[in-house]
C-alpha cells in the first residue's frame, strides 16, 4: 500500500510517497482503510521537527473510512464498520492501525470525507468552547482566523451557544465566509489594529476570552483585547511559537488568565471521547454545523496541501483522498 513518509525533518518537500507492507491489527487494534486523511497544523510540526518524533514516521493521526482488520481481544468493532479516529498511526496512508477504543462509529447520514473534515477539529473546538472557556449565553469572544478550518467550527459553535463573535481575518473573501458562519463582527487585520477594534466593539470593555491558534503574531493584541479576568485560550502556533514572557503581564493586563490546552487531554477517556465525537455529529446532522471542505488531494500530492495550508490562504478543511 502506499504511504507518505517523513525521513528527515524538513519543509513540505520531505513529504514522500512509498510503498510498505498492509500493517496487521495487534492486540485490542483495528485497521481502518482511510477513504480520507485530515491535513492540520500539527503535522507541518511533526514534519519540521518542531513536535519531535522518531524518523521515519509517517504523518498524520485523522481520518475516516472502513474497518478493514481486527486485532484479537477487540469487542463491539467489526470489518465493515464505518469509524472515524483522530489517534491513527500514520494516516497519511491507504489504511492505518489504531486502538480500537479510539475510533467512534459514524452515523448513517454522515459522509466518511465530512467526517475526516470536522471529527479532530470539531472535537478541538467542542472542549475549546465547552472546558478552556466555558462560553456562556451574551459572552462577547474573539475568534482569530475565523475563515480558517478550526476558526469556522469556533465560530459556529459559540454562535450556537449564545455568543458574539468578533472574528479576524485577512481578507473581504475571508470576512464574508467568516459572517456566513456567524461572526457579528469582523476585523481584517490587514488593514485595521485588532486591539483598537476589540475596544471600539465592546464600548472599552474588552473580550470575555480569545481562541487563539495563530500563536506568535497574534499573542500581544491577544491579551490586549481582554476584558478584566478575561481568558486567553492558545490552542495552537500557525505563525510560530510565542516566546518567553514575564507572568507579571498577566496582572497588568487585568488578571488575566492565560491556557495553553491540547486535544488529547480532553479525550482521554473514552466516555468523553464518545461525548463530545456524539456531540459534533449530531450537531452536523441536524444541519446547525456546517462543514467546509476547502481541497482534496491525492495521497501523493501531501506536500502541496501542506504548502497550501502554511501559506494561510486557505479556507476550511484540507483533505488527502489516497
């Protein structure tokens, strides 16, 4: 079957296709053949070596498709089961290996490629919005790269929940996607200061709290744009990592709080896990979550869908297709 492989750390030119073996299921595993692969940040930081991981590795740990082996000691996972994941080996692969506790089946009316595009981000924007910071009802939030994969599901979802959202993009394409999702307001941070926007909005009062995946560029207006004991949420470092600061600016910002959480954290647990995946199927079935799939590549053409991704001028999800 064939596989992309990672054999030195490097930019998206290290994303490389070979041919290996059909791995067989261990003990409590399952082997799913993937009809679709998510592409998220993540992997451009196992690639690079930011995220260090032993070489050669194949990227990738989301994606959708048909269980096609069972490992011995596996109840209540079958072949033929329709399963979704976000803790594949390797999924940048026709089939890939995983826990069988790790998969979560798919409802009938859900597509493998939707669920692919939404079930790690959706999950990621589920405890962003439910346990980081619990939005509540008339909250007013900042959502940065609100056209984004990740920033189109945040703001779909605290809309749902009662929220206002102020969301930034870089562009008018960007600004109209991200209203389309549910954005009351929107700052092109190309052309307009981010923080003086965020005050103007509230009347001086600042944001409840920020979702804030972009990291490094976006940190200082960040913090800037919170009302008193406001929450900073970093879920991620799209621009690079945010460099070592004085805790002290947390007080001076208006004793701020400030989380840096991780996905694996919040699903650690299979209940939890089958909860939230329950949540964000449901609410793509009934019609209240939209999902955007902005590409679909070829298993081989990884490299150009990482190169698509970190150039930012994507919208919604990528997919890889083997």
């Amino acid at each position: 079957m064939q596989v992309i492989q990672v054999q030195t750390h490097g930019g998206p030119e290290v994303l490389v296709p070979v041919d290996v073996p059909v791995p067989e299921p261990g003990e409590g595993e399952v082997r799913v053949a993937l009809a679709a692969t998510g592409v998220n940040f993540v992997d451009t930081y196992h690639r690079s070596g930011y995220y260090p991981v032993s070489l050669p590795f194949a990227p990738g740990s989301e994606g959708a498709g048909l269980v096609t082996g069972v490992g011995p000691g596996v109840d209540g996972v079958r072949v033929g089961d329709r399963v979704a994941s976000v803790d594949l080996r390797g999924a940048y692969a026709e089939q890939a290996i995983t826990a069988a506790d790790r998969v979560v089946p798919l409802p009938d009316d859900i597509s493998e490629e939707t669920a692919a595009a939404v079930v790690l981000q959706g999950l990621t924007a589920h405890y962003l919005l439910f346990d980081s910071y619990p939005v509540r009802p008339d909250d007013v939030v900042l959502v940065h790269a609100a056209a984004g994969g990740m920033g189109l599901l945040i703001t779909q979802i605290a809309t749902k929940l009662g929220a206002t959202v102020i969301g930034t993009v870089s562009t008018v394409e960007k600004e109209v996607l991200a209203r389309q999702a549910g954005a009351a307001e929107v700052i092109r941070y190309s052309e307009q200061d981010v923080t003086s926007e965020v005050r103007r909005i509230t009347e001086g009062a600042g944001v409840a709290a920020v979702y804030d995946g972009v990291g490094k560029d976006t940190f200082d207006a960040s913090m800037a744009s919170l009302r008193r004991r406001g929450t900073l949420v970093l879920y991620g470092a799209a621009s690079g990592a945010v460099p070592p600061f004085d805790p002290q600016r947390l007080q001076h910002a208006g004793s701020i709080f400030l989380t840096r959480p991780t996905l694996g954290h919040h699903i650690a647990e299979r209940a939890e896990l089958e909860t939230r995946a329950h949540d964000v199927f449901g609410w793509v079935s009934d019609g209240s979550l939209t999902v955007r799939i902005h590409d679909r590549y070829p298993l081989a053409e990884a490299r150009r869908a990482h190169e698509d991704l970190q150039s930012r001028r994507t919208t919604g999800k990528l997919l890889l297709v083997p």
